[in-house]
C-alpha cells in the first residue's frame, strides 16, 4: 500500500517507493479489462513531462527564454518555451498507436497522427505550457492535459471527437514546474501527485488521495478588472474577501498562473476565479485545454467548479478554442459563486 495522506501530512504504512509506472501498474490491474492503451498515453505524458522540465529547468542557459517572433491561434505572443513544448508533446504522443488525433492550445486545427502511425482509440487536448508569459521572471509554469475517447466513426480523429462535455474525460492530468516538478492526474479513482526526483529521473508518489479542504484560505483574482466585472460579480468578491459580514477573509494570493494558482489551492484549499466581464464576456480561459481537465480533477479531490450558471463538467463545447468564466476549488466556496451568480447571466 502507498503511504496515505492525513492532514497534510503523510502518515508512512510503507517505505517501498511508489515510482508513476508502479502505481499505473496497480490502478490498471484493478480493471481486468483493461487493455493498457489509457496507462500507456499516461507513460508517454510523464516522459514528455520529464523532457519539458529539463527545458524550463535550463531556459536560462539555452538561449530560450522570450518571445518566438510568432502569435498562437489565440492571438498571443508566442514563447519559445510554448513552440518547444508543444513540439515535445506532439513527437511523444503522435507514434504510440493510442491517441486518433491531438489538440493543442497552441495550434489552430486539430493535429492528425502521421499516415505511417496505426491510430488508437482516444483524443488528447493539451495546454503546453501553461503561464507561459511568466517564464521570463521565472514563476512556476506547467503542461494541462485530457484525454477523451473516440466518439465519430471511421479511424481518423474528428473535431467531434474533442467536442465532448468535461464529465467525458478517462483522464485529465497538470505537470506543474516549479521549485520541484510534480504531475497531478486522475483517471476517475481519485486524484494523485507525484514529484519528480532528478537523481534518478522518476516521478514518485508524494500525494496520493489528493484531498481538497471544502472551505478554503486563499482566493486567486485578477483584481485589475475589478472596473469590468458585473455587480454580482463584485459583490461575490466582496463576500470572499469578508467585506459583507457573511465569511471569514480569504487570503488573497494570485501569481497569473493558471497552474500554479489551482496547485497551491488544491492542497491547502481555496478559490481560483476568472469571470466573465464587459471586455471578455465569454471569459478568457478555454474550456478543453484549461477548464476541463483541472474540474475534473478537482471534482476527484472533493472540490468543485462552474462557470457561475452551471458545473463546468457539463458544459457542451461548440468549437477547439472555445473560452468560458470560471470559478474552481473548495466545494464550500464554489458553491457560494454558484449561489450568487445564478442569476448574472
């Protein structure tokens, strides 16, 4: 058995080291017929993993911190870190047999397998570098990954095949790279963490069971569109911050982050926010790449996300980069956002 986790802290029921490829050993052979396609796309995303540390790791060194010269599809400056990344994961990915096509954040049309490459049954939607504008102050970043199953006919992978609601994830999964490189994932059977160890070049599991308080003690916003927030919406940040006489204050700790805000919220508990507001009406994180894959882990933790009118698993996505408002974290203070912005439509 893992060491399990109490409070933060680690009550040891074993000392053997739990490597990733053990533990997705042992969850695959609780399902009998399982064919090991899921647990090879996980092997494959933690190398890419190991490989994307080691260039964030060196960026200093390498001559591959900035801009690449280039935008994404969403109109953003690209990095070079973001082009290296997402060429990491696409060469990791694309020759396994598994996965019938790839998504990525960074690219404007779905990535089809090579011809010379036998296609699988599941779709991968990815965020290569998540925070990436952060690299060059050297904040934490990370990868955010999902993995869907083939729902349209034939062998080729279809946009319909990414257009599936959040609760029709198999796994979802974040790599966060910061003062340690850890991997966060879920397959349905609970959220688990595990910390790379340089010296040998393995992910270890360090936080099985991944438990996120139901209230929590920070509340990550970016206060600078407070003036372009609707007044529910202030009006809820108001209560988070304790300002109405409702709740005890939230903490309020935002690094710009996606990855690293959610991270420290999932373990000590708390609230990641980015609604909707008069210059994003639609909100600004997207729904695949973004929203999905950490509400599905969040849900797996105990916690909870909505987009303010509806859990975020159930929203139906209508295009690759659609975006979407977004409150996630302790179900407690979810549910709050839930409650006051039911009618903010």
């Amino acid at each position: 058995m893992p060491p399990t986790r109490t409070s933060g802290t680690f009550a040891h029921t074993d000392t053997s080291v739990v490597t990733i490829d053990r533990f997705i050993i042992e969850q695959e052979e609780r399902y009998p017929e399982a064919t090991g396609e899921l647990s090879g796309i996980l092997y494959d995303l933690a190398l890419a993993a190991k490989m994307i540390a080691n260039k964030v790791r060196r960026a200093g060194l390498a001559d591959i911190l900035g801009a690449a010269g280039s935008d994404n599809v969403q109109g953003e400056a690209q990095q070079k870190l973001d082009v290296i990344a997402n060429e990491i994961i696409v060469k990791a990915m694309d020759h396994g047999g598994r996965l019938c096509a790839m998504a990525s954040e960074e690219e404007e049309e779905i990535i089809a397998i090579p011809p010379q490459f036998r296609r699988g049954k599941y779709v991968l939607l990815f965020d290569p570098l998540d925070g990436s504008s952060n690299i060059d102050v050297n904040v934490p970043v990370g990868t955010i990954f999902s993995v869907l199953r083939k729902v349209s006919p034939g062998t080729e992978g279809t946009v319909d095949d990414m257009l599936q609601p959040g609760h029709q994830q198999v796994a979802a999964g974040y790599v966060i790279y910061g003062s340690s490189t850890m991997l966060v994932y879920t397959t349905g059977q609970g959220a688990h963490g595990f910390t790379l160890d340089p010296s040998i070049g393995e992910f270890l599991l360090s936080h099985p069971d991944i438990r996120i308080p139901p209230k929590g003690r920070y509340l990550s916003v970016n206060d600078a569109y407070e003036q372009h927030w609707t007044e529910p919406v202030r009006a809820l940040m108001r209560r988070y911050r304790g300002l109405d006489g409702q709740r005890e204050a939230m903490n309020v700790r935002y690094v710009g982050s996606l990855v690293a805000d959610f991270h420290r919220n999932l373990l000590g508990g708390g609230l990641f926010a980015y609604p909707a507001n008069t210059k994003s009406p639609t909100g600004k994180l997207r729904l695949l790449y973004e929203c999905n894959p950490l509400a599905f882990i969040v849900e797996q933790a105990g916690g909870a996300s909505t987009n303010g009118q509806q859990r975020t698993l159930d929203i139906v996505p209508t295009k690759l980069h659609e975006r979407a408002p977004y409150f996630i974290g302790s179900k407690d203070d979810v549910a709050i956002a839930t409650a006051m912005l039911a009618t903010d439509a």
